[in-house]
C-alpha cells in the first residue's frame, strides 16, 4: 500500500532548539524554529499540517526523546544520517 505524503517535514534538532521546515504537496514552505521545551506548541504545529505527515530528522546523540514525543502525531519518521548523506 502506497501513501500520498501531503506534508514532509525536515526537522534540525539542537540541545535547546529545533527548526522544523514543512513543504507541503502544493510546495508551500512554513518554518517554525523554538525552543525544544515547548512540546506541546512543536505538536500544536505538526497538528495544523495537511496529513499525512512524513517527518525526517538527523541523527544525533538525543534524538530519541524527539522521535517517541511525536511518533503519534506523524505517520512516518525517519532517521537521516547527515554524514552519511554528504558522501
């Protein structure tokens, strides 16, 4: 079974920030950049986007507390390797 994507979202996650860049099916951009304490506003966000939602974000030391938070909201995410992506 195939799923038409309608929101892909990159997401650069940082110890106290994240940037998450959404691109919709239409390629409407919409950014939000916030503080990673504000959990309830980065689902609050992910909420208003068209569904379904794939979300990429990049590997890093604590990225797993990202990926279980928002898990439920989105209906895929991926892991990208950013090092492994340059070469």
């Amino acid at each position: 079974m195939s799923i038409a994507f309608q929101s892909f979202v990159g997401v650069d996650l940082h110890k106290c920030t994240v940037t998450l860049t959404a691109v919709d099916a239409a390629g409407e951009i919409t950014r939000l950049k916030i503080s990673t304490k504000s959990t309830g506003k980065i689902e609050a966000w992910l909420r208003t986007l068209p569904r379904p939602i794939w979300l990429a974000v990049e590997a890093c030391p604590f990225v797993e507390w990202f990926i279980e938070r928002y898990r439920p909201v989105v209906e895929r995410i991926d892991i990208a390797d950013a090092t492994e992506l340059a070469n």
